[in-house]
C-alpha cells in the first residue's frame, strides 16, 4: 500500500475562506459602517456553540446585526462579495435551528462556515477567560474589533492566547504504528501520542520529548505535516511524523494505560472485531493515521 509523501491535505477545523480583514478592525468608521448594513451576519456563540441548521446540508444560521445579542462585537472577517462577517457572545435563542459546537459539526460544515465556528468560539473562550490584566489585575477592555484586549491602567495589551501542541505519528523499523490509550479515555480508545509544546524548546524537540517521557523511545526524522486549530479550549495542533529505531515500549503509567504498535492488518483486525476504536475524522490523529494506512479506517466513527 502507497502512503503519500506529502502534507496533510484535508483538516476538518483548517478550511476556513474569510478574508480575517484585520486593517479594518482599528477602523472604528468602517466598522459602524458594517454593524449598520443589512447584509451584515452575526454568529451567536454560547459556551462553543452556534446556531446550526442540518438540512439541506449542515451551515450555521447568522442573524443581522439588529437581532445579535448585547455584546462585545468582534470581527471574524469578510467575504468575496464584501459581506462582513461578526461574532457576539451571549445567550441566543434562534428559531428553527439547533444548537452545536465544533466536536458535533466541526467536520461536517462547509469550508466558510467551518472557518467561522472554529475562529467565532476561539475568541469566545479567550474573552470569558482573560478579562483582566495579567500585569496588575485592571479589568480589560477589547479593542481592535475583538483580536486585543487592552489594560486602561497600563496601556498593557493581551493578544488571543493560542497553545501549541504536537501530536506524532511514530513509526518502527517494521513501518508499525505506534497508538495509546490516554488515562482518560474509554477502554477501547486508542490514538497516536500528543502533548503541549514547553517554553524554550522547539517543535520537534517537543516531538522528542513527548514520545520518550510517554513511551521511552527516541525518535529521529520529525518531520512536519500540517496544523489545525482546535480551540476547546485553545489548542493549535501541529502533526509530525517520526521514526524510531527502538521497539521495546516503557508507557509511563501517570500518561499512558496501554501502548502498542500495530500493522496495517493488525489494525484493520482489531478496528473489526470491536478492540479498539480509532479517532473520528474531525482530529488531526486520524488524518495521520489514515496517511499511514492508505485510506480510511474500517469502521470509522461519525463526524
Ligand atoms: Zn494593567
């Protein structure tokens, strides 16, 4: 079986279309402009979730200006036909439409409405959790149409927090595939290993790392293959393959319940007789692990 060479080509939570149009978020005349327009759609969001319709297809219901809810307005960006794009945080009530976040329809969207989800409830979050100045603990306000919060005491300014984690495809001298169990999860959970990026240190450092405390293996040959966001709460994930020359699995028990590697068959087996369920199509885990094995999964779960 061919395994492609190349990066990532298909992230459920990286397709976003808008232009971000961040020259317009300090133009305070354009921005009035564009809350008076009509044409102006506002995305409710409520604790990472929007108002979603499921047919025809699955697409986020945006309400006008007129009907958002009392709140900060932030700029998500604008699209080819100039329509400018808001999210506001509140409680929403819009009728005829559901209510879901990113695990639920992150996948399922389109391109634009996708992006928009992934960028409206990235905000949401940082907003409700940093209201105030990490320098002297004056409540902030938002500036730059929702991208900056800024300390009235001090000038000081926070930007969107976004965490880097790696998660790592590892592979052995007999192309296997490494997956774990996390603590957390169910028993029949299996997924390839991940963790958050240390201050002072490299992305593939942070590869190395992570695999040899979770496992004790050493890695070589990281290499990069693509990111998503995935703000639940604030993560950017950045995919890697590595290779190890080692096979002999040492899983740290506070970090890992099960650990083992697996051929392409060996997982297609176990996939099918119901040991083991592999990450749904939303993560970058998956994409990883379909590159390796060549196509989809057996059994795959629902979006
Ligand atoms: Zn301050």
């Amino acid at each position: 079986m061919t395994v492609t060479d190349g990066p990532l080509e298909w992230l459920a939570l990286a397709r976003g279309t808008l232009d971000r149009a961040a020259e317009r978020r300090g133009d305070d005349a354009w921005l009035a402009a564009a809350w008076d327009d009509p044409r102006t759609r506002v995305l409710p969001v409520h604790e990472g979730r929007a108002p979603v319709v499921h047919e025809p297809a699955p697409a986020l219901v945006f309400v006008p200006p007129a009907q958002a809810p009392d709140g900060d307005r932030l700029l998500l960006g604008v699209d080819a036909d100039g329509t400018a794009y808001f999210t506001v945080a509140g409680e929403f009530a819009v009728e005829g439409a559901d209510r879901a976040g990113l695990r639920r329809v992150g996948a399922l969207l389109g391109d634009r409405d996708s992006g928009l989800l992934t960028h409206a409830v990235a905000l949401e979050h940082w907003h409700a959790t940093h209201r105030f100045c990490p320098r002297c603990g004056t409540g902030t306000r938002v500036a730059q149409a929702g991208h900056v919060r800024v300390c009235p005491r001090d000038g000081a300014q926070q930007f969107p927090r976004v965490d880097p984690a790696v998660i790592m495809l590892v592979t052995d001298p007999d192309d296997r595939v490494l997956l774990a169990r996390g603590p957390q999860w169910p028993a029949d959970r299996r997924s390839i290993l991940a963790g958050f990026v240390e201050p002072g240190e490299s992305l593939e450092q942070a590869v190395a790392r992570e695999v040899h405390e979770e496992v004790g293996l050493h890695v070589r040959d990281v290499r990069y293959l693509g990111s998503q966001p995935w703000p639940m709460p604030q993560s950017l994930m950045l995919g890697f393959t590595a290779v190890t020359d080692e096979t002999e699995l040492r899983p740290d028990p506070e970090e890992i319940l099960d650990a083992a590697w697996y051929t392409r068959d060996g997982l297609r087996a176990a996939i099918d007789a119901g040991e083991i369920v592999a990450p749904g199509p939303l993560s970058i885990a998956a994409q990883l692990i379909m590159r390796w094995y060549g196509g989809e999964l057996p059994n795959m779960p629902p979006f």
